[in-house]
C-alpha cells in the first residue's frame, strides 16, 4: 500500500513526522528508528533499578541503562520486568497450583512506557545531562522517576 501510494521514503517518513519536510530528524524519528539516539539526545535512555529496600538509597540488586531506539528499548525493558517479577507458587489440596506475581506484567508496562513517552526530550544536550527515566520495582514500592532538566 504504502509503495503504491507515489511518495519518496523522505516524503513517508516526512509525513510520520520522523523528519522534517528538509529531511532533518525529529526527535521522534531520532527515538524510533535512531541507531545511536543517545548521540543525539543524550538524556534519551531508560534506568532499570531494582534495589533492595523502600528507597533509591538501598543497595542496588540489579542495574541496567537501555539506550537504543525505542522498538528494541521497550523489548529489552520488557525481558527485564519479566525477569524481575517474583512469582511465588502454592502447591494446594487440590492438586492445582496457585501462582501470585508480586506485580502484574501489563501494570508494569504501562507504567513504564508512560514515563518513556511523556516525558520531555527537549533539552536532552550533553550541556545540561538532561538524566534519563528510571524504573525501580521492589515488592513494597514500584517507582518510575521521570527528571526533567530544571
């Protein structure tokens, strides 16, 4: 459909606001399709925490900085929620089992994507170091920090 409809691949990406009508990249086409979306907006990277208490002062049990375009960014955050959800099983009388998650998956992901997509990236320059947005679960506090430069 969209090879038929006549317009160059600067026009398409043009009209999904990926470039400008010059053909220079937005920063969502940076974030999107971006290799190196840091080189460009160095603040355009999420912070995975997970730490071991009620605050960012704990110690840190696992650490990770996802920096790549935002297709492959959500997919690593993703296996990593996975990963970090706890899920305990219950062995019961009936021979069934009951499995409880400390947090639901699709919670968790929206959460996230939410701080990801609302927050600003105007002003991500290596000048200010505008910080990323940070996603901390712990089983008594789930966190998403979103810092704006001030």
């Amino acid at each position: 459909m969209l090879a038929a409809n006549g317009r160059t691949v600067e026009q398409r990406l043009a009209s999904l606001r990926l470039t400008t009508v010059d053909g220079i990249p937005t920063n969502a086409g940076i974030l999107v399709i971006g290799v190196e979306p840091t080189e460009f907006l160095p603040g355009a990277y999420v912070q995975f925490l997970r730490v071991d208490g009620t605050d960012l002062s704990a110690p840190i049990i696992d650490e990770r900085r996802l920096s790549t375009a935002l297709p492959s960014l959500l997919r690593e955050l993703d296996e990593l929620l996975r990963l970090n959800i706890r899920t305990s099983v219950r062995i019961g009388e009936e021979l069934r089992d009951q499995r409880h998650s400390d947090y639901p998956l699709a919670a968790l992901q929206q959460l996230t994507r939410n701080g990801i997509l609302h927050r600003s990236y105007e002003g991500t320059s290596k000048q200010n170091g505008n910080p990323p947005a940070e996603f901390t679960p712990d089983p008594a506090y789930v966190g998403v920090v979103v810092r704006e430069a001030r």
